[in-house]
C-alpha cells in the first residue's frame, strides 16, 4: 500500500480554492467578515504569503490524514504493524481480495463528509462558543470545511 502523494498534493491545494470562492465577497465572504469580528485593519496586519504558503503545507498534512480515514486498507495495513513485508501469506492474500476494495470518489467523498460534519463541524462549533462567535460563523467556517473535506476525500480515496 503507497501513498499517493500526486492525489494528496491536488487535495492539499482544494481548500486554497474553495476559500477563494467561498469567502469571496460576493459569496459568504461579507457576511464572514461581519461574524468574524473581522476588520480592514487586522487583515492588513497578516503577511499574507505566509499565511498561504503555512496554509498549504497545513492542508497537504491534512491531505496526508485523510487518506487515512478514507482508505480501509491502511487499517489492514496497521493491522500488521506497518510493514507489510513481514505480514503473514494471509495478509497478501487478503490484499489480493480487498486491496482496492471501497476505492472509489464517491467512498472519499462520503467518509470526507461524514468527517466534516461529526469531527471539524463540532470542534469548530465548540470554540467559536467560547469565542462568543455566532452560529452563521460556525456555519459559514463548519460547512467550508465539510464541503473541502468531501471534495479532498473523494481525490485521495478514488484517485488509484
């Protein structure tokens, strides 16, 4: 079992894009400014290419995870201690059976949603509450996130 790192590089940058549209202003960009107690001020004071490019390397590690939580076969491979090479005849005929068993976009794509929702969605929720931050600035920021996670699911788990 490799790890795909072309699939896990084309995920990494898919939050980069979909943060340019989804918090444009013309989308949910001015109503995020507004929640986020966001002002001209504070965004001035960020160096900008620094953000991005700590932004990238945060989303490639991201990226790298997701894998994990989208392909089963990485399960079957902990399972053996990582290292398939000294594994049992079973494991290689198990791998036979099942290794590209569940490969698919959309098996990504449900298990990237599924972690959106019931992982990211409430760890955001659970700080922005005690950031006094409003329920549209949990919605705006966990529904990103559920929408970026699907989309990076469904490459790093179908793209063989």
């Amino acid at each position: 079992m490799e790890i795909n790192f072309l699939a896990v590089l084309v995920a990494a940058i898919v939050p980069l894009i979909l943060g340019f549209i989804w918090y444009n202003p013309k989308v949910l960009g001015i109503i995020w400014v507004r929640e986020a107690e966001m002002t001209e001020a504070k965004m001035k004071r960020g160096n900008v290419p620094v953000i991005f490019i700590v932004s990238l390397m945060l989303s490639f590690l991201l990226a790298f995870f997701v894998q994990t939580l989208t392909i089963h076969q990485f399960g079957a491979l902990g399972m053996v201690g990582g290292d398939s090479s000294i594994a049992e005849p079973s494991f290689e005929a198990f791998m036979a059976d099942y290794g590209n068993a569940f490969r698919t976009y959309k098996h990504g794509a449900l298990h990237g949603l599924l972690a959106g929702l019931f992982m990211f969605t409430p760890i955001i929720a659970i700080n922005a509450m005690f950031e006094r931050k409003s329920w549209k600035y949990i919605l705006i920021n966990g529904l990103f996130w559920t929408v970026a996670l699907t989309i990076m699911g469904a490459i790093v788990c179908g793209w063989v």
